[in-house]
C-alpha cells in the first residue's frame, strides 16, 4: 500500500491513534510543531508515523491546505529541526509528500521510524515569533530533557515529562532489547566497523559484535559443494568457491546461508534466493532469476562483507549486482513478477546492448539454458527500472 493509499485508509477509520494524527492547517507556533513531532517520533509503534494536515481532528473531513498561510514544506520543516540543539545531535527524520484528495490538498509529515529513540532538546526551544501586542513572547515552550511521546492519540503535555514506563521502553528499543535474538543480530550487522575478528578461528573467519560479544558470525569452507549460476560467467574467474555461513547468540545458531566467494577470493556474499514467473496456466517457471530483497537477512549479511575498494572488490561486486535483481520490499518483488507476466511478450524492447560474457563449457550443464538465464537477468534488469518508472507516474 503506498502513502496515498494509507492516508485514505487512515481518513476513513474517522479516528487517530498512535501512529497518526489528523490537523486541519499547519501549526502557527512552531513550538507546537517540534512537540507534535517529539511525540511521533518517540511512540511505542515500530513503524513510520503520518501528521495529516487538511483533515479536521474532530469529524475527520477534508478541508485541504492550499489555502493555509502557514504552509510548510519539508524543507521549511527541516530547518526548524536543524536549528534545534537536540540531545546527542541527532534528529527525527521527516519526509512531506502531498496528494489530492477529494479536490483538496492534503500534507502528509512523515516522520521515520528509528532506534535512536529517545528523542528530546539539550536546551528549551520557544517560536520567537510568537508575540502579544506588547512584543513579548507567549508561545509554547518544548522542555530541555523532557521525553515526550504519544500514548494512543494522546501527545505528551508540553509542559510534562512522558510515564517512566513509556521512557524505558524507548531506551530499550535503542539498545535492541526488545528484539529477539535473530532481529539483534541483524541490526547489529548493519555496522559492520563494530565487529571484531575472534582469535580462536583457526578452520574458519569468526567475527564478533564488539558491544555483544555472545552474538558472532563465522563463514566455513564446505568443499562438498559444488555448482555454476549464470551470475559466475561475468566474473574474470568463473570459478566460486562455496562456504557455509553461520550466525549464533552464544552457542545457538540463529541462521545458516549458503555463501560463496567470487572471481578467486575478491568477493564475498551469500548466496541470492531464487523465483520465477509462470507464462503459462502450469506451475513450472518459464522465467527464473536470482534476487535479495532490502533488509533481508541474506541482503543485510551480503551489504556486511562488501568492503568497497574501489578496484577488485568493487569490480565483482557490480558484476554480481547485474545479474541479481535487488527489490525494495517482498510486495514489491510479487508486483514486479506480475508486471513481467503482462508485458514478457515485449521483452525485445528490452533485449538491445545487452553484453554476454564468454561462456565456458562446464561439464554435465547445459549452457544454451545458463546463456538464457543471463540474459533474462538482463532484461529483467531493464523491466525493474521501467516498472518503477511506471509506479511513480
């Protein structure tokens, strides 16, 4: 469901919650905007959360923003954040996206979901634009070391700290503690300039999370396998290499991927999952191809052991990418196969400059259907991009 699609959604259930929060126009006192957005950014659920300006809080009917004067854009939003002394230095991020919706415009603040959570100012921020008759400031004030959140559809009072309760729980989001084990490990792999190399990986490479040594990752030569892909044909050596990849919170395994090193010993990923499409009323794929979804536990190990060089490393990496498809999300990718399903038939359109590598003959395969593999991972390649191109129209 895209964010037009989930804003319409949202209007419909004539409500707010946790996660969104209706406002007719945009705030006037900009104090009132960085509070709303504290509360967002430090709710409970682990998921974006949507301010929707255009739509009354109280009956939830669209009134839209183009004529509001105090219309920001997200840039204007930014530099309100920006300029904003914040524990720690960091910030909520936010995106605007605008949409029509029953003949009026409605804003949709998004402000991301994070593990730097907690959120809150190192010193008290006021809108020095809020003024009386007299010229003295009367806005709001947004606390200096006051954690505020939104419980329900209810923000923090400006002027009080969150329940002690709401404040461990963001501490424990930060820290990865309300995760299991394996969702630990995974965001923990996102940094890989935090781990370690274990001194005791005599048979195999035994890495370690400096700040969690309990949770470790070893790759293991399995000289038992063996097998070609099309996606080894681009590289300079064609010959891979096969390994076992394992990941363990003390001494249980979380997960185990097949891994392989590429073009002699330059690359190092683990091994894409497969698909296919059907053409036919069968159920045997007519179209096959490699693929990691972003964010996935094979994607997330494979962005883990890339180091780039800018030379040898680089040079199998982007070879290999060619060849895999790499998809925002698991929707995305049945979309995209529903897409080639209904438009395979013009797959010449997409079949012009493409480059095929020397295919050497591999005993017991059958490289005319290896050539076929490659060059549908090319043209399906060239499909990704055109049918992204046709979902942002």
């Amino acid at each position: 469901m895209d964010t037009e699609q989930l804003v319409i959604s949202l209007i419909k259930t004539r409500r707010e919650d946790d996660w969104w929060d209706f406002k007719r126009e945009h705030h006037h006192d900009k104090a009132e905007l960085v509070h709303d957005i504290l509360c967002m950014a430090n709710n409970r659920p682990r998921r974006d959360s949507y301010i929707i300006f255009g739509v009354a809080d109280d009956d939830c009917s669209i009134t839209g923003v183009e004529n509001d004067s105090y219309r920001r854009n997200q840039q204007g939003i930014t530099d309100i954040l920006r300029n904003i002394t914040f524990v720690g230095s960091t910030r909520p991020r936010i995106e605007m996206q605008t949409f029509t919706i029953n003949n009026h415009e409605i804003d949709v603040l998004i402000i991301k979901d994070s593990l730097e959570v907690p959120y809150y100012l190192e010193k008290d921020y006021q809108d020095k634009d809020v003024k009386n008759k007299d010229g003295k400031n009367y806005g709001k004030i947004v606390r200096a070391y006051h954690v505020y959140t939104r419980v329900v559809d209810n923000n923090t009072p400006i002027d009080k700290q969150a329940d002690l309760n709401d404040v461990e729980f963001l501490w424990r989001k930060r820290f990865g503690l309300l995760e299991s084990p394996l969702d630990r490990i995974m965001m923990y792999l996102k940094n890989s300039n935090l781990w370690d190399c274990s001194p005791d990986n005599y048979n195999s490479e035994k890495l370690y999370y400096r700040f969690s040594p309990e949770f470790t990752i070893e790759s293991i030569v399995d000289d038992s396998k063996d097998g070609y892909q099309y996606y080894l044909f681009n590289q300079t050596d064609i010959h891979p290499r096969w390994y076992d990849i394992n990941l363990y919170y003390h001494q249980t395994m979380l997960a185990s991927l097949e891994g392989l090193s590429l073009d002699g010993g330059r690359y190092f990923t683990p091994s894409p999952r497969t698909d296919g499409i059907s053409l036919t009323k069968y159920h045997h794929w007519n179209i096959s191809f490699k693929y990691f979804i972003k964010d996935s536990i094979e994607h997330i190990v494979n962005v883990f052991y890339y180091h780039p060089d800018g030379d040898d490393e680089t040079i199998a990496h982007d070879k290999f990418m060619d060849c895999i498809l790499l998809f925002e999300t698991n929707d995305e990718k049945e979309r995209f196969k529903n897409y080639v399903f209904y438009n395979w038939n013009n797959k010449e359109e997409y079949s012009s400059n493409i480059w095929m590598p020397y295919f050497e003959e591999i005993e017991g395969y059958n490289m005319d259907v290896i050539k076929e593999e490659y060059r549908n991972s090319q043209i399906l390649q060239k499909m990704l991009v055109a049918f992204r191109k046709e979902a942002c129209k």
